[in-house]
C-alpha cells in the first residue's frame, strides 16, 4: 500500500511512519521546507517538500499513486490566533483532502483530538455530541472540531472514506511538548504531586497507536470516529515515578491537596496566568485532567478495530528513557 502521511516529523506522525514501514507499505511523507526529516529519510519515505495549506493541485501531483491519505499535521495548542489555527486545521485539511479526491486516493484518516469536546462532563464517548460551548481563545479545540466537519462533508458526499481519530495527550521518543513538561516537573530534589496521583490519566504511547491506523489503511472502518484513548492504564504517580527511573533522580513527593490545586488553576486562570507554549489550554482544564479519571472510553476502537497496546508502560517508559539518553544527553 502507498501512503500519504502529513505530519511525519512530528511525534504521533513519526511512529505512524515507523510502523507503516515495518508493516510493508510505502510512505510519502509531507514535510515542510526547513524541517528536520532525517528520521523520515532513515526509514526510507519518499519526502515531497511543501505545507498542508498549498493548493490542491500540488498536493494531487504528491498524492498520485496513493490508496490512503494519513493527515497528523496539525497546530496545535499556541497558535496566535483563531484564524492562524483555522489555516491550518480547516483549510489545510480541505485543501489535502481536496488534492486526495483529484488523485483518486481510495480512503483518508483525519487525526482530530479529544479536545474537541471540551470541558463536558464525562464520559465522552464517540456518541457524545461536539456541541459543548469551547471559550473563544480555545482556537485549538475550535480548529479541530471545524476539521472534522470539513472531513465527514467529503465523507458524506462520497468524495473518499473518512475515518477519524481522536487522541488525548501522546508521549513517546521525538516528544516536543508533554515529555519536555514532565522533565520540567521532576527536575527539582521535590515533586509537587496534584492529589493523590492514582487516577488513571488520558494519556497514550504513541507507539501503541500504530495498529489502529494499520487497520483501517488495510481497509477498516470509513465514516467513523475512534477515541483512541486509553491504550495501558497510567497514573500520574507511576508516569512521574517511572520517567525519574529513566532519568536517574530519586526526588521526593510531596502531596498537594485536590482542593487547592482546583481554586489556584481557577485563580491564576481568573488573572490570566496561561500555560507557556499552550496558551489557549486551559488551566482548569489541566487541573481536571490530572486530578480525574481518563473521561473518554476508547470501546469502540477496542470493539471494532481490535485496539490493544503493543507495549506495557514499563516497556513505553524504557523506549522514551533509552531515546532520552540517547538523544537528549541524560546520563
């Protein structure tokens, strides 16, 4: 099979490319001009230089030849604006599907988010519907609920069969944005801890996500949504604990109250405090994620596309622990 993968040099999107090499298929990858695709070219994807948001036309000239289309890129939590991250997210994705279509490629997977439902009560299950109120400065969540819509219209119109994803947050080796958090949080002899750290986290290896995606290029699903949500259960205690052991520290927990981490995220998102890097995330929404159970059930995807993780959280830890080492110098 030839696949057309957007996003590559990014965390989810370079363990899509590993595991679609492994499994047999080949791999054009996307990537942007001053990107860094040596890990792409290393497992021998053809790279086509360019961005989501370019003309259809280029994208059918990138695309001839390939069955399914596998669209990771995406902005993330950042973007200066709403229109920034709608360029992208919407438009970047009409455009690539619209290029898709012209080149006749059979089937596409749209990487969404569970972003999408906001902060709704739980759970939050495929069947749940996007119509929770996101804040207008939530310009990922809005982005990534636009996406979608414009995914399922080309669905709906016959145009290709649309599967779509929906990840929490994903660690793994190439992480830029969670593991880097986490090595901030535990590089001091003492770790606050946000209650009592044994809830289950909606957290996943991106290495476990691979064989969903397998799946469906080899021909499941289309017209569907996944949550792909829940692979090993993890707690934040054992997600800290065990990045120390990778790492070498052996800090000391000292337990923050539930209570008090809830009014001071309210606090300090009262006065305007955002998150470095992400700062349409909401506090209070951080706070709830880290102190409940994971909200989003991934039955269906367990169900339907038989989804069970390739590697415990010990074996997930020691792949992120060895890239770590290894590429970012730990000793």
């Amino acid at each position: 099979m030839k696949v057309f993968l957007t996003g590559g040099t990014g965390l989810l999107g370079s363990h899509l490319a590993e595991g679609l090499r492994a499994a047999g298929h080949e791999v054009v990858a996307l990537v942007r001009p001053r990107s860094d695709s040596r890990y792409l070219g290393a497992l021998g994807c053809r790279l086509a230089v360019g961005d989501v948001t370019d003309d259809p036309s280029l994208h059918r000239e990138r695309l001839e030849g390939c069955q399914v289309l596998i669209h990771a890129a995406a902005s993330i939590y950042g973007a200066p604006s709403l229109e920034a991250a709608r360029w992208v997210n919407v438009e970047g994705t009409r455009r690539l599907l619209e290029g898709a279509v012209e080149a006749g490629v059979a089937r596409a997977i749209q990487v969404s988010s569970v972003a999408v439902y906001g902060d709704a009560p739980g759970p939050l299950s495929e069947e749940t519907p996007l119509n929770w109120p996101l804040p207008p400065w939530d310009y990922y969540g809005r982005s990534k609920r636009e996406g979608e819509e414009v995914a399922f219209r080309f669905h709906r119109e016959g145009r290709l069969a649309v599967t779509v994803f929906r990840p929490p947050a994903i660690m793994g080796e190439r992480d830029r944005l969670f593991i880097p958090y986490l090595l901030r949080w535990i590089r001091g002899p003492v770790i606050l801890l946000p209650g009592p750290g044994r809830n289950r986290l909606p957290v996943v290896y991106a290495g476990n996500l691979v064989d969903p995606f397998l799946k469906v290029v080899e021909g499941m699903g289309g017209g569907e949504v996944f949550n792909l949500t829940e692979d090993v259960e993890v707690t934040l205690r054992d997600l800290l604990e065990g990045l120390c052991r990778q790492v070498g520290k052996h800090p000391r927990f000292i337990t923050v109250p539930a209570g008090m981490v809830r009014k001071g995220a309210a606090l300090a998102e009262g006065l305007g405090f955002r998150i470095p890097g992400a700062r349409d995330l909401k506090l209070t929404r951080v706070a709830r994620l880290v102190l409940e159970d994971n909200p989003y059930p991934a039955r269906k995807a367990k169900a339907v596309l038989g989804w069970a993780p390739r590697f415990t959280l010990d074996e997930a830890l020691a792949r992120i622990g060895k890239w770590l080492r290894g590429e970012k110098g730990f000793a």
